[in-house]
C-alpha cells in the first residue's frame, strides 16, 4: 500500500508509517518517530458539495471541509483512511483551503499507532453503537470491570460474615 516516505540523507527512501493490521482491521502505524506538530499524512479524495453528500447514503469516509464542502475519503488510495479512531488520540486532522492535513499533536514512537478523534457525529453514527475499541475506552471498561468484581467480592464477604454470625 502507499505511504509518505522521505528520502533521507544516505539516498535511502524511509517510510513513516505503515497500513497493518489493527484491533479493528487495518490501521496505521508509525515507522519510525514521529515529532508532535509535524505532518504525517493528507486525506483525500474527490471534493463533493455537501448537497451532493446528502444523496450519497452511509459512507462513513464523507470529511466536512467547511459550510459547502466534503472530501470523499473512500478511495482505498486515500491512506489516511485507514488512519482509526481514538478518543485519546495522538494525531489531529487540520483543515484548510478545503483541505485535510492530519498532523501529530503528541511524539509518536516508532510502532505505535496514528489515530485521531472522528468527533462526535461519526462516533455516535458508527463507533457508539458497536463499543468504542480505541485506548482508552478499554481501558475505562477494564476499570469498571475491576469495580464490579470487587464489589462483588466484598458483597461475598459479607455475606459470609453474615452467615458466620447466624451459626449456633
Ligand atoms: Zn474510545
């Protein structure tokens, strides 16, 4: 697949990032380290009015450029597309002159992978209803699981108690 790559001082091309396999499917991966501020990646695809989007139904790679225009992410040559969701994330996408520059907004190591924030109208349209995978959200479930169990416990114990003290 396609990727930004730099030719560095020795002539040699380096690739800054990946498309490999994520948590949910494909995703995008850094290469090497990437510098918060830095550019990564644009996001592209035909420009469509938003009236023109209003017809096309459920594609979930329609980017809002701004009152009256959208970029069709869906090309599959559109390697941003891959880029996935984060509600921790460590990239942002920046848009101007109707175009999409998804840049770092934390140092990214080589191996971790690129995500952004979809915001909330796609989240609630694709992401809520299946249980958000990204980081953090995992880490917030595993929490409350934690929580559950030791509640549990000590209602166990109680219990136990309880039954200890009705003993003859
Ligand atoms: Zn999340």
């Amino acid at each position: 697949m396609p990727a930004r790559s730099i030719r560095k001082a020795n002539g040699k091309i380096a690739h800054l990032f990946r498309v490999g396999r994520s948590r949910t499917g494909l995703g995008v991966f850094a290469t090497g380290p990437i510098r918060k501020n830095s550019y990564i990646v644009e996001y592209t695809g035909p420009l469509l009015t938003n009236a023109e989007c209003e017809e096309i139904p459920d594609n979930r790679y329609l980017f809002e450029v701004n009152a009256r225009w959208t970029i069709d992410g869906s090309p599959r040559k559109n390697v941003a597309r891959y880029i996935n969701h984060s509600c921790r994330p460590n990239a942002d996408p920046m848009i101007r002159d109707r175009r999409i520059r998804i840049k770092a907004i934390k140092n990214i190591a080589a191996g971790d992978e690129i995500t952004y924030d979809y915001g909330k109208d796609h989240f609630n349209a694709y992401i809520k209803p299946k249980g958000c995978r990204c980081d953090k959200c995992r880490e917030k479930r595993r929490k409350e699981r934690a929580e559950v169990r030791a509640a549990n416990a000590r209602k166990r114990k109680r219990a136990g108690r309880a039954r200890l003290a009705s003993a003859p």
